[in-house]
C-alpha cells in the first residue's frame, strides 16, 4: 500500500443476489487512522459490503481495493492484509485462551518467533493476563469479545472490519471494547465497524449510512447533523409559545420551527435570522424571552431524519 493511498477504497461496489440487489452501487473511502461506522437499518446491506471488502464474497459490479490490493481479483492478498470479526465471534469454546490465540496465528501465518510477542500483546490489550488457561466457553460476553479482536489483529492487519463487534455484550464492556478501537486507530490502523448502537455512531470519525444497499449520506457526525437538519438547532425559552411559532415561521434564515414541550425548537440556516439577533427579533413581537440554547439533536434522529428524506427523493424520482 503506498502512503497516500487510502486503506479502503470502493468505487460503484455492487452485489447482486438472483435478481436481488443487496449493495447497489456503494462508493467509500476510508483513510488510515480513521474509524467509520457502518449505520443502516435491518437488512440495509452492511454484512454484504463487508464480506466484499473482506475479499469473501465476489462483487457483481464495480470495484474495491483494500491495502491497495483488488478484492475481486486478489482476494488472498486483501485477506493477508486485513482482521475481520464478525458479531459471531467465531472462537473455539472448547478450547482455551492461550490455545484460541494460537490456532488464529496459525490461520493467519504469524511467523514462529513472532508469536510469544504477538500473543502477549493480544491478551494484554484483551485484558486477560492470568487467564490465558481458562476455556473460552466460561468467559463472559465482553472478556470473549476482547480475545476475537485479539485474535483478529494477531497478524498486525493494517486494517480492521469489524461487523456488529459489540452486538449482545454488556454496556460496560462495549465501552472498553470501543476505547480498544480507539487506540488501534491511534496506531494507523482503518477500522470499518458496523453497529445497531447508535450512541456508538457517536465514537466514530466518520459515519457511513446505508439504506437498501446505498449510501444514505457519508460523513462527521456533526456534518450529518447539519445536514439533516439544514441549519442548526436551538431550543428557545419563550411566552407565549404560540405567537413566537406564527412570528418565527415566516422568518428569514429559519428553516423549521416548532414546539417542542414547553419550548420552541428552530433550526437556523445560513443567510437569514442569527441566534443573536433571535432575542431581539421576539421582544420586538411582544414575545418574552427567557434563553436561546443551542441544542444537539440524537443521532438516532438525524439518521431517521436522513433516511426517510432520501426514501421519498427515491420514490418521487
Ligand atoms: N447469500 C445471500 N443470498 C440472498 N440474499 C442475501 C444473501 N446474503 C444477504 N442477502 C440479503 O441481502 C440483504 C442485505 O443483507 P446484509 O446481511 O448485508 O444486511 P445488514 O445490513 O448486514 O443487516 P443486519 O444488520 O440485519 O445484519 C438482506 O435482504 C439479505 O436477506
């Protein structure tokens, strides 16, 4: 991989099952260093696309390098360069810690006299000194998550796909697990990781979205929430709220505006109204103003919000 190439790089990625489209013409682009999240409802094609890039599954059409290597056409090459774990875990329940680490640096051809190295490593980061005779099938949910990604970067892969890595796993444990990422990344390495947990979309760099095998919107979380939204949000402590919503609606710069409980919620856009000039825009109406905040709309709102948007673009086109 030369230097400034990107880790991660698709290009019209599609995947077709029968007459099925699973992944429909996805473009992505990760760097190194960076971790994108994978967000997408049930079924939106996250699996799919990560089997591609993982050089598992063959694309229908367009293109994928990985580590600078085509997944179509030099998938044992990708293969080499990459850690994959999936939600299922895929360790040996019956075998121990030590004896799980060994078998993958086997499968993954860590050279001999690299492997005392390489396996104290993993079950540092794991946490897991002092268990390393124990069988994997008597460990908790979050000790067996640690020793997969253990196991998965064992061959010191310059790029992670983890798919629904922290999937079933206490709160507590994801958390660890996401301060793991974290310091993988710190290293160099690119990291794709699909969750269902939307307060992790928030750990992310970056959030790629999905939705019936295409890319919804790509970007930083606060970049999606601008674009969602179209501006940005404040809430307004205000009497009487009625009047405000009449005087606010028809303002210059205010893209929305509604109740919201006892306060009003508008979303400012460029060019119009600004939120210092809000007070006295009210006050000129008669409208008592008790605070102008700038508030912070869930993630989980923005992605519905992005998600059903590009639906209806979809089916009115
Ligand atoms: N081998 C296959 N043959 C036929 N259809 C498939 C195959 N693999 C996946 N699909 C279909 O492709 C679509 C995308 O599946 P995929 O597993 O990639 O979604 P996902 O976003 O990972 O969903 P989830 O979050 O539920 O895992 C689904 O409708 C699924 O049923």
């Amino acid at each position: 991989m030369s230097p400034d190439s990107p880790a991660v790089l698709a290009e019209g990625l599609t995947k077709r099952f029968a007459s099925f489209t699973a992944v429909d013409h996805l473009d992505l682009r990760i760097e190194k260093g960076e971790v994108v999240g994978f967000i997408g409802p049930n079924g939106a094609g996250k699996s799919t696309t990560i089997r591609m890039l993982c050089g598992l599954l063959r694309p229908s059409e367009g293109r994928a390098s990985v580590a600078g290597f085509d997944v179509g056409r030099q998938p044992e090459e990708v293969r080499e360069h990459i850690g994959y774990m999936s939600q299922k875990f895929s360790l040996y329940g019956d075998l121990t810690v030590r004896e799980n680490l060994r078998f993958f640096a086997g499968i993954y051809r860590v050279p001999h006299h690299d492997l005392g190295e390489r396996m104290r490593f993993a079950i540092s980061m794991a946490g897991l000194e002092g268990r390393e005779d124990v069988l994997v099938r008597t460990l908790a949910g979050g000790w067996k998550q640690r020793l997969a990604l253990g196991c998965a970067i064992l061959h010191r892969p310059p790029i992670l796909f983890l798919d629904e890595p922290t999937s079933g796993v206490e709160p507590e444990a994801r958390r660890r697990f996401w301060d793991l990422i974290h310091e993988l990344a710190a290293g160099g390495v690119a990291i794709l990781v699909s969750t269902h947990y939307m307060e992790e979309a928030e750990y992310c760099n970056r959030i790629a979205l999905i939705d019936g095998g295409r890319l919804v919107a790509m970007g930083t979380p606060s970049e999606l929430r601008q674009r969602s939204l179209g501006g940005d949000l404040f809430e307004v402590d205000c009497v009487p709220l009625g009047a405000a919503l009449k005087a606010l609606g028809s303002a210059q710069g205010v893209v929305e505006a509604a109740i919201f409980g006892d306060k009003l919620h508008i979303v400012l856009g460029q060019g119009g109204l600004s939120a210092e000039e809000l007070p006295r825009f009210l006050a000129e109406r008669e409208i008592r103003v008790g605070s102008v905040r700038p508030a912070t709309p869930s993630l989980e709102d923005v992605f519905v919000r992005l998600v059903s948007t590009t639906r209806e673009t979809r089916a009115a086109s």
